[in-house]
C-alpha cells in the first residue's frame, strides 16, 4: 500500500524525489506570512553578540577552576571550556534544551497529533533561538525544510558506488560528504565575504543539510536493507514522520516514536565527542558539511552513538544463550561475563551523568504506553533491576546507570526496524539538529579556532618534582 500510494525508485534510475528549489538568502517570510527561522535569528543575534561582548569585558579574566594532572589524562573530564548555548547537562538531573528538560519539552513543543510527541522542527526552533515556537512557526519550519530536501543525483550515486556491506554510518559520512560541493559558506568564503555574515551561509547549509538528511538515511536504509527499493518523500508529512515513511514504516505509533526519538537525540552539550567534534573542525571554518560529517565519524564509535548498535547485539547474544525469558541470577552472571571479558556493558554509563539518562526514562515512558507486553522491554526493564548493582560492585565506574542507548534499539525492533547496524545513522540525523544550530550560532559570536594546550609526560613530571 506504501509502495502503491508513493511509487518506488529504483536506485540505477537515479529519479529524484523532489525539484530543487533555490532559496535566497533575504527570505524572511514564509508563504503564509509568518516570520522565518531566519528573520527571528537575525533579530536576535546583535543582543547576544553584545552579550557576549559585555561577559568578556567583566568577566574575561575569571578563573572557571583547577586543572589537575587526571583531567589533562583523563580525556579532559570536567574541564569548562567550551562554550555552547543550545543545550546544558547537569550530572543529576540530566539534559536540558535551552533550558527546558525532556518533560518540559513534550508539554510545551507543538505535536503533530493532539497531545503526541513533539515535532523537532519545534525543537530546531527552539535551539536556534531560545524561544518555544508556534504551532504556525513550526509549520513554517517543516515547509522549509521540505521545500531545501532535494538530494542531488551525484549523492546516489556515490552511495552506489560503495560496498552493500560498507557500514550505513561510513555511507552517512560519505553521502554528507558528497553533498558539501553545494555549500553556500565556502562558496560565500571564497568569495571574499565579511565575517560579519559568515553565519548566513552557515545558516542555509545547515538548514539546507538537515532538510537532506531524512532522504539520505532513508535510500541508506533502502539501499542495504531493502534492495535498493526507494520510497519517495511524503508530500504533506512531517520531517521525523517522513524519515520513518521513507524508511518503508507509516505506523502512527511508528511516526510518534520517531518524532521522540529524533527530538531527545538531538543536544547534550558540546563536550561530547560528536557535539565537540562538529565545534571543533566548524572552528577551522570548515563548513556545516565537513564539520558535520567528521562528527559523525566520532559519533560512529562504540563508546559513543555505536552504542545503541552494541546494545542489541548484547541483547541478542543474551537472550540467544539464556533465552527470552532469563531470570535475574542467570543476567547476572551474564552481565558479570561481559565484564570479565574485558568488554563494556553497552548502554550503561556516563562521563556526565550520574544517574539514569532521563532520554532513557522518556523512552521507557514511550515503551510502557505503546508495547507494554513486549518481551525485549520487559529484558530491557530486567536488565535494569541487575546491571546498576553489578557495575556498582566493581567500585571503579563512575556511573552505573543506563543511558539513552540502552532502551532506544527496543523501540525500533518492536515497529520493524530490526537491522542494528543502522541504529547510529537514526542518532546521526539528530544529532545534526543540535550540532549545527550550535554552529550557527558558534560564527554567530565570533567564536574563534580551537586550539587547546598539549602537554609531554616529561613536561608534567618535571613540572611535579622538586
Ligand atoms: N561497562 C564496563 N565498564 C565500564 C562501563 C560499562 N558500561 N562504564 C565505565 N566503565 C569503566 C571504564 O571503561 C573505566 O575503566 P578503566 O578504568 O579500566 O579504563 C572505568 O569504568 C571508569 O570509567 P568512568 O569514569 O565511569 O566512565 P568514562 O567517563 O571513562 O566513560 C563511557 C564513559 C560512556 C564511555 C562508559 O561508561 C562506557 O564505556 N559505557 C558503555 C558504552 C556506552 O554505553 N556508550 C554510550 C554513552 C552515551 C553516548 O554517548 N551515546
């Protein structure tokens, strides 16, 4: 019925879903007259510019704390420095977006359904200006966004051109990596432009980018899971909504699943190694494709966004050895082998957090209303009652509670989408949400290159010893 009320492409017949259409740069109104994404950045942005300013004039010379030799080792845990706007992590409490928390977010964000789940393009609004949207705002996002997701024909190509077994998250970086040569900042820095409005081009590439992203997760998906049977986007349906349509899934409860999913992936402050990668190489003046793309290389790692791949693999193994149903002592054991075999236990812990991941909460919430009987839940939630304790007892992790990687595969597995390897490219499309709202606002202020200081062993035990 989806095949018939849509139409296939055939990935050698190249047919392309949508007509480009060429945006310009001083659109400030959407067709039916509401003020755009842009226009309400542009209002903004002197106020913070001089915010900043004032914060650097009194503040600059402040010391935000102590550096110890474990921090400088230990991956820079808890170092500040940084600064990110989007989106702010507390150890207990866990995220919140521009001040909201995930409750919040789901009472105060328009739903495409009354009282559903939010709509992240509400939350790009919110992320890109600080303030909730109208429903009629968000409306105008998600038009804008349909109207920039044309997926250049050379884009399939490329992506045909790779492996079938080449990993879906190697062909998101390739796929975003093919359509950089569409890139209005370095096209805009080439030609000379004032640094001034670097954040206009920065702006329509990530809007541009994040409008493309469904399309091309979805002819991944098609591509390596499904023969390469392409679905064309939904004329009228939403960008979370659509992503799962063109994935081959039109379950109401599966197009709900996916608006949570991609609204709760999309932030969690900017030292993570995706956040901070995209901030990183974005302050080079790489443009949103580069900078993007070399974040979802890090986002590609277990310890990471692969987590949630790992997640089911574990899940899978567990219950291929101990069955569906295990009791509490045999996942025990279980989960004290994974250890003992040198291996992490996927899906718990946390370089921030310290208690459960509320992304995890908001996820059980999700599972308890729509699949309540089902078994790899109830695993998951029996999981829950043994591994905390188990990691406890070892007195060296710091966090033993699971994060938003522990409960996300369940969700997709009970609507269809059983093929884990691709669970990392559904964070990817997310996490670009965030990411690149951030840059917008990172060449917004100014901020300048990245470049922290390196020490040598020898450096630090000369400097500790009399
Ligand atoms: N299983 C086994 N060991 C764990 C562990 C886990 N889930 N979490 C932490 N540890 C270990 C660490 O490997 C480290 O061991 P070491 O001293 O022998 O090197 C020790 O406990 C101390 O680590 P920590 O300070 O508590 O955590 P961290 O900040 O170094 O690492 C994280 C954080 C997420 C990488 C780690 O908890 C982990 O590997 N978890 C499993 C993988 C995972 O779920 N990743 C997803 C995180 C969320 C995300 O980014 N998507």
């Amino acid at each position: 019925m989806l095949a018939q009320a849509v139409g296939k492409l055939g990935l050698a017949a190249g047919a392309q879903a949508l007509p480009a259409v060429s945006l310009s740069l001083s659109r400030c109104f959407s067709a039916d007259g509401v003020d755009t994404l842009k226009k309400t950045l542009s209002e903004l942005i002197p106020e913070q510019q001089e915010r900043l300013k004032a914060l650097k004039k009194t503040h600059g010379a402040k010391s935000l704390g102590d550096v110890t030799v474990d921090m400088a080792i230990g991956g820079m845990r808890g170092i500040p420095g940084m600064l990110w706007e989007t989106s702010l992590l507390d150890p207990e409490e866990g995220i919140r977006f521009r001040g909201l928390s995930i409750p919040e977010l789901q009472a105060q964000l328009p739903a495409a359904v009354p009282g559903g789940q939010p709509l992240p393009e509400g939350l790009l609004w919110l992320l890109l200006t600080g303030k909730v949207p109208t429903k009629e705002q968000v409306t105008a996002v998600t038009e804008e966004l349909r109207e920039r997701s044309h997926l250049p024909g050379h884009v399939k190509r490329v992506l045909n051109s790779m492996p079938d077994d080449a990993h879906p998250m190697t062909q998101l970086s390739v796929g975003v990596l093919a359509l950089q040569s569409g890139s209005h900042f370095a096209a805009a820095y080439t030609r000379g432009t004032h640094k001034t409005k670097y954040w206009q081009a920065v702006y329509e590439d990530s809007m541009d980018l994040i409008a493309k992203l469904p399309q091309l997760a979805a002819i991944i998906y098609r591509r390596t899971y499904k023969n390469g049977d392409l679905i064309h986007p939904h004329p009228t349906m939403d960008w979370a909504g659509n992503l799962a349509f063109m994935m081959g899934y039109e379950n109401p409860g599966c197009l709900e699943m996916m608006r949570m999913y991609q609204t709760i992936h999309s932030d969690h402050e900017g030292g993570n190694v995706s956040a901070h990668t995209t901030h990183l190489v974005g302050s080079a003046l790489s443009d949103p494709y580069l900078s993007y793309a070399a974040g979802m290389n890090g986002l590609a790692g277990p310890l990471h966004g692969l987590a949630n791949q790992e997640v089911l693999r574990w899940l899978k193994d567990l219950t291929a050895k101990l069955g569906p149903n295990p009791d509490k002592e045999a996942v025990r054991k279980y989960v004290e082998d994974t250890l003992a075999s040198g291996k992490v236990v996927p899906g718990y812990g946390h370089a921030v957090l310290r208690k459960t991941d509320p992304r995890y909460t908001c996820q059980r919430d999700f599972a308890s209303r729509y699949m309540p009987e089902y078994p790899l839940f109830k695993l998951v939630s029996n999981l829950y009652e043994v591994v905390p304790e188990v990691l406890g007892k070892t007195g060296k992790i710091k966090n033993p509670w699971p994060n938003v990687d522990a409960h996300s595969g369940v969700l997709l597995q009970y609507y269809g989408i059983t093929e884990e390897n691709f669970y990392t490219v559904l964070f990817g499309v997310s996490r670009a949400l965030g990411v690149l709202a951030q840059g917008v606002w990172s060449r917004a202020l100014g901020l300048p290159i990245e470049r922290p200081k390196s020490l040598t062993m020898e450096m630090l035990e000369k400097k500790f010893t009399a």
